[in-house]
C-alpha cells in the first residue's frame, strides 16, 4: 500500500490555490481538492474547517499576488504614467490568472469577506496613492471618485474580455490603457 504524503494546512491551502488557478475558483470544492490531495473528504476537516474557509484563504493569496504585482509595476513611476501602469498590470494579470473573473464572482458568494474587502481595499489603496500624490491639494472625495472610476474601468474591461468582447488579448491591453488615458487626462 502506497503511504500518503503528509498534510498540513500549507499544502491543502497551496493545492487548492494551484486548482482554483488552473480551472475556476467555483471548481473548488473538498471532494475535487481530496482526490488531487489523494485523501479522503474528512481528512480535509483536519486542515481547514470548512469550504468557505478554504475558498477565503485561496482568495487572500490570489489577492495578495495580484496586489504584489500591480505594486512592482508602480515602482518608481509616478503620475499619469503610474496609473496608466497600474491598469496594464492589474489587465494583465487576469488575462495571466485565467481564474480572476471567477474569483470576483465568488467572493459575492462568500458571507464572510472582512478579509477580502481589507485585501481590495488595499488593492484600491495602490492608485489611491498615486492620484493623491500627483493631485496634493484635491479634495479627498474628487480622489475617492477617480479611483472608483479607474477601479470600475478595470474591473469592467476584464469582465467584457472574458465575455469575448475584445478577442485581441493584445489589442483588449493596448485599448484599456488608451481608455484609461482618456479618462485621467484631466486629473
């Protein structure tokens, strides 16, 4: 008999991240992530306490690389040219991260999304910053604006590309951040 390899949160949490990333963050489930585990369901119990746990650790960390790579893109840049790397990079990474839609459309169904909205909060924190830094005297409320614009730009041309809707990946790229130019000309 073939002894099983030994579990600890860690693991669980990666392989159901490594599957959420492969497929969709709805695939995710105890029964698929124990047969990839080679475990039985129960077992599972063990390392996370139930589905909604697992899917909200899962989440945290798709987040975390997301923040972690739009912040890279942003070094040393400023102004215009931050923000419209900013929108590049986010785009991007969800053409890269095939699971990103569906990780937005779970984290509606997740009852318990303090975390979460702490993680896109930080996330929105990024531009926030940089409109700040380039519009020092502005009002707080004009900023908190541009950047729910820029956010709802994003999050809406991914959206609209996983639809189809830009079937040029290149061009859906090029095209945002051409958007996105329009918009901040006046910021």
């Amino acid at each position: 008999m073939a002894r099983k390899a030994k579990l600890s949160t860690e693991i669980v949490i990666n392989k159901a991240l490594e599957i959420a990333q492969a497929g969709d963050f709805n695939a995710l489930s105890y029964r698929g992530l124990a047969r990839e585990l080679n475990v039985q369901p129960q077992t599972l119990y063990r390392y996370v306490a139930n589905i909604e746990e697992l899917q909200i650790k899962v989440v945290l960390i798709f987040l975390d690389q997301l923040i972690a790579f739009v912040q890279n893109a942003v070094i040393g840049l400023s102004g215009q040219e931050a923000i419209l790397a900013f929108v590049k990079a986010a785009f991007d990474f969800s053409q890269d991260n095939h699971a990103f839609n569906s990780m937005l459309s779970l984290i509606g169904k997740i009852n318990k999304q303090d975390e979460i909205l702490a993680k896109l909060m930080a996330l929105r924190d990024i531009p926030t910053t940089i409109v700040r830094r380039n519009n020092g005297n502005e009002d707080a409320n004009k900023v908190q604006q541009h950047v729910q614009i820029l956010m709802s730009l994003i999050f809406g041309f991914i959206e609209f590309t996983d639809l189809g809707l830009y079937r040029d990946k290149a061009d859906a790229s090029t095209t945002l951040v051409a958007n996105a130019k329009e918009i901040i000309v006046n910021w």
